[in-house]
C-alpha cells in the first residue's frame, strides 16, 4: 500500500482512533490521584476570598457623594 492510495475513509478512520486515545488520556488524567489534591485546591479557589464586613449605609452615601 503506498502512502498515497489512502482514501478518505481511512483518513476518517485514524482520526477516530487518534481522537480515542486524546480523549481516553485527558480522561485518566483528569482522573488519576495526583491530579486530586490541585482539583480540590480549584474548586475551593470561590470560598477563598476574604470577609469583608457589609457596609453601612453611611459609607454607601459617602461613595456616592463623590462620584457626583
């Protein structure tokens, strides 16, 4: 078989097969236990954020005072 007498349907077949493996390795990488404690670390990056107390509403007016 020569390397041009490739059809296009064996084009379409190693791309799936490549397309395969691409997403069975993303797959067991996203999934693999060193990958665990950096996905942990990600998903709790929102709760990280520091308390800041609620304003009151003397502040609130000054703000807008000065804007204007």
């Amino acid at each position: 078989m020569n390397l041009f007498d490739v059809d296009l349907n064996d084009v379409r077949s190693a791309f799936s097969v490549i397309m395969f493996f691409l997403l069975a390795g993303v797959y067991v990488w996203a999934w693999s236990k060193k990958r665990k404690k950096d996905f942990n670390e990600a998903a709790n990056l929102p709760f990280d954020e520091p308390e800041y107390p609620a304003s009151t509403d003397s502040t609130k007016i000054k703000a807008e005072k000065n804007y204007e």
